[in-house]
C-alpha cells in the first residue's frame, strides 16, 4: 500500500479528533474562499463544487460556507490567502510534496523548513521532488462495497485511468477532468466511497521498515497539524505487519 493510501487510512482516524479541534473547518473554509475566485457558481466551478462537498460532508453551517464562498468572490472583505508548494525529503530518502495556503509565505516556508529538520528530514529546492508526483483524481472505495468486475466496468466506462486492487480497498484513478464524472457513475449506483479527492499520487514509491516509518508518520503528522498545509503528500510504502508493529509501539 503506497504512502497516500495510508495516511488516507491514518486521517480517517484522526478526523473526529480534528473536527473538534476545528481543523477540518479551516482548511475547507479556505479551499471554499480560494475556489470561489474563479467563480462563485459550483456548476461552472468543479474544484468549487468538491469544496462545497466536503463541506457538507463535515457538517459544516450553511452561513459559513456561504460567507467563505463570498469571502472569495470578493463580496465580502477577508484575508488574502496564496497557494503554493513546498517540496522536501523525509526518511529513508522519501519525497514529500506539500500543499500551502497561507497569508504569508517567509513566514510559513520558515516554519515548514524548521520541522522539516527537527523530524528526520530537510527542505527541497522547488521541482526536486515534485516530478515524482501526478496530480490525479483519486477515490477509495471499501472492498465490500463492490465486486471487482463490477467496479472496473462502471469506473472506466464514466471514464476512470486505472482501478487498482489493494488488501483492503479499491483505489479508482482518474485524470483530473474525469474526476466529476467517475465520482459521480458511482454515487448514482450507490456505491459508497471512503475517499473521494483531487490529488498527487507518487509514480514510485520507497519502502520503510520500523524506525523509518515511524519517524516518517511523526513527519506527516506533523506536517498535517500545521495550519497553512492543506494537504500532504508522500512516496512511503510500509507493510501491514510494519504498520501494526509500529501502532502498537505507539499505542504501548
């Protein structure tokens, strides 16, 4: 299982945790306000529209995604956020690829190369590591949910690049334009999915045995809990007798 799939699995955990923490609220309200410049109208605006979802999908107050989305289009006076990534390299020679949103860049690159070298790893230059990486449409779907013969028939008929078969989940990639259309095959078939995102999946990924990985999912957690970073991404692979060795060290 590759490096996205498994903080996926890791964040699922963590999401009741952070939605207390208001966590979940602030990066969507921010997705929202960045995904309403182009337009405030989620018909004409995809990354709008999967904003809006995960909005809904968090329980999130009508007034305050309606607020964001205005915030956006510039009816209503708010912060200027910029998006942008930071690259760098973490145990065992993985790569990480970081999303950013912030309202101001020395500041948060100054705080990303801080624990990039406190936790086992250190800053890239720009486009270092990034050309590991694709940006993909990604959906998970849980193994029981579906017959595999039945899903690679609905997902590449709607269009979907590849559906691959894990010990758990389904993982359904698509290019990003066909993203809408895959996500949406499998919601008029009832098909309930675990995961559905825009995404950077790695072309290639590293193996880490027990020290390694556990200081790689310190790094993302870390990574994860800073504000300005919307999302994570890395190339680590680390087997299921790995993980469970390295939860239960956690845990104990």
């Amino acid at each position: 299982m590759g490096g996205h799939s498994h903080w996926a699995t890791i964040k699922r955990h963590k999401s009741a945790q952070d939605a207390k923490r208001g966590k979940i609220f602030t990066r969507i309200i921010r997705e929202l306000t960045i995904a309403a410049r182009s337009g405030g109208d989620p018909d004409g605006n995809p990354r709008l529209r999967l904003a809006i979802a995960k909005a809904k999908e968090a329980n999130m107050p009508g007034d305050t995604m309606k607020k964001a989305i205005q915030r956006g289009t510039g009816e209503l006076p708010g912060v200027s956020y910029e998006e942008f990534t930071l690259e760098g390299y973490g145990p065992g020679g993985t790569a990480l690829l970081l999303e950013i949103t912030s309202d101001n860049r020395n500041r948060t690159v100054a705080e990303i190369r801080s624990l990039f070298t406190k936790n086992h790893g250190n800053m890239a230059e720009a486009g270092a590591v990034a050309w590991q990486f694709q940006k993909k449409g990604l959906v998970t779907i849980e193994k029981e949910k579906i017959k595999e013969d039945d899903l690679l028939t609905l997902a590449l008929d709607a269009g979907a690049e590849d559906v691959k078969v894990g010990e758990k989940t389904f993982e359904v990639v698509t290019e990003t334009q066909a993203f809408d259309s895959v996500k949406k095959a499998l919601a008029d078939a009832k098909i309930d999915t675990s995961l559905a995102e825009i995404t950077f999946i790695p072309q290639n990924t590293v193996r880490l045995e027990e020290k390694d990985a556990e200081q790689m999912l310190k790094l993302m957690e870390i990574m994860d809990e800073h504000d300005d970073v919307q999302k994570t991404h890395a190339n680590f692979d680390i087997s299921d007798e790995v993980m469970e060795k390295v939860a239960a060290a956690a845990a104990g």
